[in-house]
C-alpha cells in the first residue's frame, strides 16, 4: 500500500516538474473540459510535443481524456493532487512550526551590545567608519612545488 502511494506521489511530482505541463493544467483549471488542440494553441510546439506532455499527464492521473467522435477533451482530475497537497501539508505543519519558533526568538530581548563593537550612536556623523582589523594573511599555493601528473605508462605503439 505504502508503495505505490510513493509510486503515485513521484508519477505526481514528476509530472508537475515541467512548467509547460504546469501551464496545461491551469489552463484546464479555468475550465471544465478543452479539446487538445485548445490546449495546445498558445504553446509555440508541435501537436505531437503536446500530445506527449498530455501523455505524462494522463498517466500521472492528473487528467483524463475524453474522445467523442475526433475530438479529444482533456479535464483534471482531483484524486492525485489531493494526495500530494496531503504529503505537503504535512510538511508544511513542520515549517510552520520551525519558522513560528524563529520568529519568536527574534522578537525576544535583543542581545546585549557587543563592547568591543564602537557604538555608533557616540560617533560623529562627519567621522570615518571605522576599519576592521585585517585576517592573518593565508598561505597561497602560488609558491608551492608544482606535483607531477598522474598518469599511466606509454602503451605499445604499432609500427606500420
């Protein structure tokens, strides 16, 4: 059971990956139902292109399509969305929580003052800013012995 939920979770997720399968689907959220050829008219791609993103689709069970006569409609369907808004929200409970308890110990008591940091509200606004006490210098590799390459021995070489 467990397994192929994960299996329709990832056939979800893949699916929603694409930014053109993403705008098929809000394109059909605006309406009940559209032929594949509405769809795919404000997409600079072939039909066929289309038709396999559809594909993909389909077998994600994000749409169903629907053939009456030549015409093929494609609507959504709510079942695996549900699924992952689910799988989300779950982890949307743990961001909230952790982000809930950041935003608490901001608003706490702010640190004490740093005494080795100046005070800028005892300085005078004509004066330099003051300049931080400089990194000991690192060593750079400009002066270090270049190492050998690795590499294999000559093979044989043919002689005509």
């Amino acid at each position: 059971m467990v397994k192929s939920q994960e299996e329709v979770l990832d056939r979800t997720f893949a699916a929603l990956s694409d930014p053109t399968r993403r705008a098929l689907l809000a394109r059909l959220g605006s309406r009940d139902s559209l032929s594949v050829s509405e769809l795919a008219q404000p997409f600079s791609m072939s039909l066929p292109a289309v038709m396999k993103h559809l594909d993909v689709l389909s077998d994600a069970g994000l749409i169903v399509r629907e053939k009456t006569g030549r015409t093929v409609a494609c609507r959504l369907t709510a079942q695996p969305m549900e699924q992952a808004m689910a799988w989300l929200n779950r982890y949307q409970r743990f961001w909230s929580d952790a982000l809930d308890r950041l935003a608490a110990f901001v608003e706490e008591d702010p640190w004490p003052p740093n005494p080795a940091l100046p005070n800028p509200a005892l300085q005078s606004p004509t004066a330099a800013p003051p300049i931080p006490p400089r990194a000991p210098a690192s060593r750079s590799r400009a002066g270090s012995p270049r190492r050998p390459k690795k590499s294999t021995p000559r093979g044989p070489t043919r002689k005509s």
